[in-house]
C-alpha cells in the first residue's frame, strides 16, 4: 500500500520535520514493512493485512513554526476465499423418539456464517426440539413429522453456498400384547392376535424359527386388518395337532428396525386326543399321464391310516397299478403317477387310533389329454340370402400349444386350423355337417395321438319357416351374499336364432360375462356374477331379437345381503382377579335377516354357558364372566351367522393384579413446538398405569375428535397426529389426558403441552 502527498513547499523541510501516524500510532520504518520516500512525502507499507486499517494523518513543520497536517481514513479488505464445505451434511436415518445430529462446517475468507433452514426458506431457531449451534443442527426426540429435506447455508459476504440434506424417522415399532400364551385342544382352533403399530409394518410369522409355507393355507390362516390406529393380525390354525405345538413369533419390520411378539401354543388341560382328520383333499381333476395328490392329514401322531379306492385298499391293487399309487412313510399323503382312466373314482382315507375312527373321501377325474369343451350344436340361416355366421369351439387341454385343429364339411377336409371359421347360409333349404377334431400328435413323451371331434349342423330355412323370437324361459330375481357367485338362466326361441344380450342397468354388459349356447331347440344363455359385491345390486335385462321380430326383454332384480357390523369395544379389555366382567357385543343388521347362531371362543375354544363361572345371555351377545381368573386371559371372539353370511370380531382380556394410577408426561425438551403450515404434525404425550390408560387430547379445553378419517389421529396409542396444519386452527395450547376404569371408577390425570404450539 503506498500512500503518497504533495506539501508544496520550496525548498522541502527536512524528514526528521515529517511523522506519519495511524490512528495516533507513530509509524516509524524501524517496523521493517515501513518505508518512507520524497523527503516523507510518500508511505509505503507491504504485506498489509486488516490491521493495517485505520485513519492516517501526516504532519510537517512549516517555516516560521507553524504545523500543516492531513487526515485520511484507510479500509483494508481482506483477500476473499471461496466457500468450501470441509464437513458437508449427509442424509440422516433415526428411529423415533432418538436425537438426529447433523454437522456442516463451511471454509472461506472473510470467515462465513452457518445457519439452518426447511425446504421452504424458513429458517430453524432453537425452539422447541430444535437447537442449532455455530455448525450443527440438533433434533431432540424425533417424530415421523420430522422426515423432511433440510438445507445448510454457508454465507460469506455476498457469497452463499447451500447443501440440501435428507432426515428419515423410523417410526417406533410396537405389538401388543406382549409375550403371551395360547392353548387349544387336538383337533380344535389355536387363535393369536398381535396389534402392530406403525400400520404399514411388514409382519411375518415363524413357527420355532421357520416361516409358515404359504401352500398351507388350509390349515394356517392369517387375517389382518387395518384403521388409524394399528395394524392388527390374526393367525388362526385351523384343526389343531400335537405337531402345532411350540412356540411362534410374529416379526414386524419397519424400515431398520424390527419387533418380535413371542407368543406359545400348548395343549389344553383335558383337551381330547380324539383322532381326528384335520386337513383332506377335496375333488381332484388332473389331464391323463399328470400326477393326483391326495392329503389327509391328522389330530393325532402315528395313527393308523388305511387308503381305499372305490373300497379296495390301495396296497392290494394290481401290480400294474400299485408301482403308480405312492404312499409317504407317514402315509398321510398318496400320490398317484402317469395317471390314466382307469385310476377314476372314489378315495377314502381312514385313520384309527385305539377305538376311534375318522374318514375323509374324495373323487379323482381323468380328463382326456385334449377335448372340445364348447360348440353350437346347431345353426340355423335364411336360406340364398348369403347371411354369414361364426362357428367357435373351445378347447380344453393339457398342452395348449401343441393342439392342432382341423375342419370338415359334410365329410371332406377344408382348409382352416382356427378355433372358428365363417359360414355362409346355403343357397337352398337343407343342412350342412360341419366337423371339427383337436388332436394332440404327442402327449407325456408318447407318440399316440390323441383327439376329440364333434359335428354341427348348419341348417338353411325358408320365408315361411321363419318364427318371431319367444323368451321361453325368464330367469327370475336372485338374492346373494358378498363373496358368493349368482347365475341367471334365460333361454330364446326363434327362426333364425335369435341374439342374446345381457345389460345391468343401461349399461351393456360385456360379452365374456355371459355364455351363449346354440342347441337348436333355442338359445341358452347364462349369466354367471362372480365374487358378488354391493354394488352389484341392481336390474338384469335378458334382451333377445331376430330377423323376424322386435327385441324381446326380461327384468330381473338381485339383492344384495350384507353380513352384520359387529362392535366388540375396545381392542384390549381388563379384568379384575375375583371380580365379575362382562364382555358385550353390539349386532347391527343391515338388511331384515335373523341370526342363525351365536359363538364365543377363548383361544379357539368354544365357550357354553356355565351356571358355576360363565353365563351367556339367550341372544348370544352378552357374556359374563362370575370372578376373573389369571386363566380368563386371553382372545375372545363373536362369531354370529346369518343368511347374508358370517360376521365375527374379538379382543384380548388382560387380567390387572395391581392397580397403578395413569401417569401422564410431556418430555422436559418440548418447552415450545414449532409446526410447518400445511404439514403433518405429532404432539407427543406418553402414558402409564395399570390398566394402560386410554388416551384423549384436548384443544383449548375441547375434547379433540379423533375418530374416522378426519384431520387428527391418535398414533402409536398416545401421540396426536395433526394433518395440515393450520395457523389459524392450531396453534395454543393442547392437553394430553389419560384415563383408565378400574372397578367401575374413572381415574383422570393430564398433562398441558407447555407453552402451547406455533405454526410458522
């Protein structure tokens, strides 16, 4: 830096008459980045840094005793740097209620600033949960709600450099009830339930370790369902065996984390060893040369099992046959190879221990390797007036892509492999055969053909055999439960055969919802509605026409029943040892249907009424229990069934041995709680006491309504769950309130959210 002036004075006074200062320091060039030169007039200084600012002032002794000075004020400005992220932030990953730290240390001359803001530019102050420090961001007990793309700023002047980072909350994993135990009886139903939170939880269940082979459905089922609240899981084992005991475990996954319920299946105390067959094959169809696999499985180890076919036992077949007919060393499984028609008809398995017996039985149908399943057998058309018609066949085989397809009219080969083939209406009256053969040229590595042919008749009448179309049989009005399949049957009478068409409604109805079939007596047409559902209610139009008339229709109506909504209370339940409960369920109806019987089991045990310690009421509905047990612990559920089908619902019964007043905490760090505008939005609160206290919140005094699918929801039992939040509805104060029934006697306790909350 050189700083130079002019004294303008002839002759130049002498240097030792000049002294240059900065900010009253006297500068001297003993300070060796000092240099003076011009007799003093002009000031250099190298290396300078920011300490080299300041005002500096000159003065030199005139002649005569007088002083001339001059003032000027320097800036110094460092050299910039530019910014540089030394620890930049990474996306963070935490389970819920843990602290998430993030760093971000930025480089660069003049020194930056480092601050913290959301996606949305508003910047992050210490309030409530959040503490930010000169280069970390700090998020005390976590929350779903606190997953969000944060933005580190680093600013140096005029210069900004910014780091987007990602935080992910696992939400907290939980299943109640904890470690428990189920009995049943051999033969009987086993029956756990685990209620999962957070909903979206993957659950799997393992049996000493090994996970339930999904193939058999028939003797495990697991039935889940899902509200605001919890994930809840049924795994019901259908046909209880001595092989069933042990102990299982339902594993719920969320993210990284993962919970384990552990729950132990034991045989009931007087429960029967009555053999019994638990498992059986129904009807079996196979094509000729597959493999038939016959199940009966059974209640009860080394039984005696003995398989019969059409009364002969299996072991004593013919030796051609027997090489085929494979029983398991537990014989409880018989398979039969290279099937042919012969091995057709009817299995029995019969199973003996001591005096008891049971017996399961089922068919076994050999379909021919290739069939015509479908054709018209007749077709009729107005004779020399070139009408044109299509004649289809379906093919049912074991080797669809090896069928070959061949055609004939009136005994000689035409042309065509199709499944269908365009005729033209003869030019006189009279009949034409037509016939079709699906053949397959090998099958299971033979050579043998084999083949299937049928014949259909197109006939050619005159004008004055032409007859308008007649609904000769009107389907008539179906009523069907949900899940069940409905068929409507309307048969048309006409010269020429009329068509047929189905609408529901107004609405035309797809042509694969229904089968037409020509058999030349009329046209049969079927309407089959599977899988019924409620808005399949409604009207059925048959509608039928021809040449020779207008449409014909027919109206049907389907009524749909539903099954009763059930309403068992509350998910878990508890009782007092020696104290009397009473578990009750609410029935509604939804259509004019009487109950045809009312069940109630504990752990897959049917429950009768007992005049020394249970009473059911005479509907079914109410069940009480005189004076509770340690072994009245467990599932209950109500099965009712109707005409419109099936309804049941359950609960867990825990059992209170020491009563514990609801205890009701706000964690100390949410002196304050900030919430986005238009985000989603948990208010923590955490419970305890025995029973475990039911959780409700308050908004300013106001009971907060937490049912349905409305803006709040209470999750992972206790915390409140805001969605879009609103500046104008949410912000103050809110109160967390735990209450728990004991004895007939409601205890309260409740915590306010200290300082209320902001929406920013």
């Amino acid at each position: 830096m050189t700083i130079a002036v002019d004294f303008n004075m002839m002759p130049l006074p002498v240097q030792q008459n000049v002294q240059w200062t900065r900010s009253s320091e006297v500068l001297s060039d003993t300070d060796t980045r000092i240099e003076f030169y011009d007799e003093g007039q002009t000031l250099y200084i190298k290396d300078t840094t920011t300490n080299d600012q300041g005002t500096y002032r000159v003065s030199v002794n005139k002649p005569g005793g007088t002083q001339a000075t001059k003032e000027l004020h320097v800036n110094i400005k460092a050299s910039s740097e530019d910014l540089t992220f030394i620890t930049a932030p990474t996306d963070t990953t935490v389970d819920a209620g843990s602290s998430a730290t993030i760093t971000c240390d930025v480089s660069g001359t003049p020194s930056p600033s480092v601050s913290f803001e959301f996606k949305n530019g508003t910047q992050i102050s210490n309030i409530g949960r959040f503490f930010v420090t000169s280069n970390t961001l700090q998020i005390y007990a976590t929350e779903a709600s606190d997953s969000n793309t944060y933005v580190c700023l680093g600013k140096n002047g005029d210069e900004t450099k910014t780091k987007e980072f990602l935080v992910t909350v696992n939400q907290r994993i939980t299943i109640f009830p904890e470690d428990s135990s189920v009995s049943a009886k051999i033969g009987g139903t086993a029956i756990f339930t685990v209620y999962i939170t957070p909903i979206n939880a993957i659950v799997e269940w393992t049996r000493e370790g090994i996970i339930f082979p999904e193939s058999d459905n028939a003797h495990y089922d697991v039935e889940e369902t899902k509200n605001n609240t919890y994930c809840k899981q049924t795994l019901t084992i259908n046909g209880v065996q001595s092989s069933d005991i042990g102990n299982y475990e339902a594993t719920a996954s969320f993210g990284d984390g993962k919970y384990v319920n552990s729950t132990t299946l034991t045989l009931e105390n007087g429960g029967s060893n009555v053999v019994s067959i638990t498992t059986a094959s129904g009807d079996i169809s196979v094509y000729k040369g597959y493999t038939a696999k016959f199940t009966c499985t059974v209640s009860i180890d080394n039984s005696e099992i003995v398989w019969t076919k059409n009364g002969v036992n299996v072991t004593e077949l013919d030796d051609s046959m027997k090489e085929r007919y494979i029983l398991t060393t537990s014989k409880q499984e018989l398979s039969i190879s290279g099937t042919i028609p012969g091995d057709a008809g009817l299995y029995m398995c019969t199973v003996t221990s001591g005096d008891e017996t049971d017996q399961a039985s089922a068919t076994l149908t050999v379909k021919a390797p290739i069939s015509i399943s479908y054709h018209p057998t007749n077709l009729r058309l107005l004779a020399g007036t070139g009408t044109k018609a299509v004649l289809s066949v379906a093919v049912d085989s074991g080797d669809v892509n090896s069928n070959v397809i061949s055609w004939k009219q009136d005994g000689q080969p035409i042309s065509g492999e199709s499944l269908s083939r365009e005729v033209t209406a003869p030019s006189s009256a009279g009949t034409v055969k037509y016939t079709v053969r699906a053949a397959l040229n090998t099958w299971q590595g033979s050579s043998t053909t084999e083949q299937d042919e049928v014949d259909i008749f197109v006939t050619a009448y005159s004008d004055t055999e032409m007859r308008n179309t007649e609904i000769i049989k009107s389907p008539a009005d179906r009523t069907a439960i949900l899940g069940s399949t409905v068929t409507f049957e309307c048969i048309a009478f006409g010269i020429p055969d009329p068509t047929v068409t189905w609408s529901n409604g107004s609405t035309d109805m797809d042509t694969t919802a229904y089968n037409n079939t020509y058999t030349g007596r009329g046209v049969e047409s079927q309407l089959i509605i599977s899988n019924v559902k409620s808005e399949y209610q409604g009207d059925y139009r048959c509608k039928a026409d021809n040449d020779k008339s207008s449409k014909q229709t027919w109206t049907v109506y389907l009524e749909i029943i539903n099954p009763p909504v059930l309403d068992l209370g509350d998910a878990v339940q508890y009782g007092v040892p020696s104290k009397s409960l009473e578990i009750k369920v609410t029935v509604t109806y939804q259509n004019p249907v009487t109950a045809s019987m009312c069940t109630w089991t504990r752990n897959g045990i049917k429950l009768i009424h007992d005049p020394d310690s249970l009473e059911i009421t005479d509907d079914g509905k109410t069940l009480t229990i005189f004076s509770v047990t340690k072994s009245s612990a467990g599932t209950y559920r109500f099965t009712i069934e109707t005409a419109a089908g099936s309804a049941s619902t359950s609960t867990l019964l825990e059992i209170i041995e020491t009563y514990e007043d609801p205890t009701v905490f706000i964690p100390q760090y949410y002196d304050d709680v900030i919430a986005l505008a238009g985000s989603t939005h948990s208010l923590r609160c955490d419970v305890e006491g025995k029973p475990v206290p039911k959780v409700t919140w308050e908004y300013k005094g106001a009971v907060v309504d937490t049912s349905g699918d409305g803006v709040f929801t209470i999750v992972a039992d206790s915390y409140l769950q805001i969605k879009k939040v609103a500046n104008d509805t949410h912000a103050g104060q809110w109160t967390c309130v735990g209450t728990s029934e004991y004895e007939g006697k409601i205890h309260t306790n409740s915590a306010l959210y200290p300082r209320g909350g902001r929406v920013v």
